[in-house]
C-alpha cells in the first residue's frame, strides 16, 4: 500500500491545514491592530493612521472569506476574492472620506502617536507577511490575501513617513497626504483583485460548460 502523505489528495490536505492555520493567526493580528491602531489615530487626529486601521479591519474580514475559501472549490474561492476586492474598495472610499472631513475641519495630529503606532504596525505586519510569503502562489484566495499584507507594509511605512513630516513641517499637509496615498494603494489592489477574480470566476464557468455533443445519425464530415 503506498503511503497516503505521498498522495496528491494527502498534499493537499495538508495544505489546506497550513493555509487554515496561518489565516487564523494573521486574522487575530489584524483584529487586534485595528482596534490599537483606530484608537490611536482618532485621539491623534492623523488620517493616516485612521486609514491604515481601515485597512487592518478590511484585511481581518479579507482574512475572514479567505478562511471560509480554503477548502472549497475554484468558482468559489474567485468569489471570495471578488468579495475581497469590493472590500478593498468600500474601505478605499472610507479613506477618502477622511481625508475630505480633514479637509473640512483641519487639524495638526500628533506626531508622536502616528510614529509610535506605525513602527507597531509595522511590526504586526511584517509577521504576518513573513508569515504569508510561502502560500503567495498557491492560488487565487492566498495570491489576494498576501497582496493585502504586502500592501499593509508599504502603508505603515508611509505612516511612520508622514509622521516624521509633521514634525518637521508643524502642519497636517504630510498626513492628508499619506491618507491619499493608502487611499490611492486601497482603489488600485481592489482593482487588481476584481480583474484576477472576474478571469477565474470564467475559467471555473467555461470548465463547468457541458460539452455539445453530436446528434444521432450525424458524422463529421
């Protein structure tokens, strides 16, 4: 009898299990940062740090349908990731948001709070990419969840970038701009996961498409 992990199915299993595993742990961080994160930047008065909160809740309700896709079927997980990227974009519009009511009622953050609190989402993040780096290629619903990580680094160290032009500028222009540019990074990754979805989802319909066949009494010529 050959030995069972030697089987394509008992692979893929234990991927599976790896994929479930890591989505749990990356989820609970992102839950976690979101709260310490929009606290601080509500109290800071930063967009940028309220911006880089969203992002975290959208990545923890991302990490959420990507747990559910696991284990199911090609359609699916590219309907998952069509969800991720609406996700994406409802919280890109958020952002925006911020930045119009920051226009409206201007204010200089603290720049002490933004630094803090970027260096410790950097941190956070960092973990959760390393963590993600080995399943970025294993299909569509892990490919959409590590290029939210991915983008999760390039936003804190914006933060940590818009905090250190507070200080030096004694103004809000930094953060606002910073706040766009998450924004900005928000429109173009759902963008991408709404394209990469919409080609998977017809993949998965033309392999489901039934196959014409051939009426009795008549040949191929």
């Amino acid at each position: 009898m050959s030995d069972c992990c030697s089987s394509k199915a008992c692979q893929l299993d234990a991927l599976r299990r790896r994929q479930t595993s890591t989505l749990k742990i990356v989820l609970l961080i992102n839950a976690a940062m979101f709260f310490a994160e929009f606290a601080a930047g509500w109290a800071a008065g930063s967009v940028a740090l309220v911006s880089d909160s969203l992002d975290m809740l959208g990545d923890a309700l991302v990490y959420g349908f990507s747990l559910y896709a696991v284990t199911e079927s090609l359609r699916t997980k590219a309907l998952a990731a069509r969800i991720k990227g609406l996700i994406m974009a409802a919280f890109a519009l958020a952002a925006f948001g911020q930045v119009v009511y920051r226009l409206l009622v201007p204010q200089v953050p603290a720049f002490e709070a933004m630094g803090a609190m970027g260096l410790l989402a950097l941190l956070a993040n960092g973990v959760c990419f390393a963590l993600l780096w080995r399943h970025r290629t294993d299909d569509i619903n892990m490919s959409s969840v590590w290029l939210c990580s991915r983008n999760d680094l390039i936003a804190n160290v914006s933060v940590i970038a818009a905090a250190g032009g507070v200080l030096l500028t004694h103004s809000g222009w930094p953060d606002m701009v910073v706040g766009v540019a998450i924004a900005a990074l928000f429109t173009r990754s759902a963008i991408t996961v709404l394209s990469e979805s919409g080609r998977e989802l017809r993949r998965a319909d033309a392999d489901h498409q039934p196959t014409p066949s051939i009426p009795a009494g008549r040949s191929h010529d």
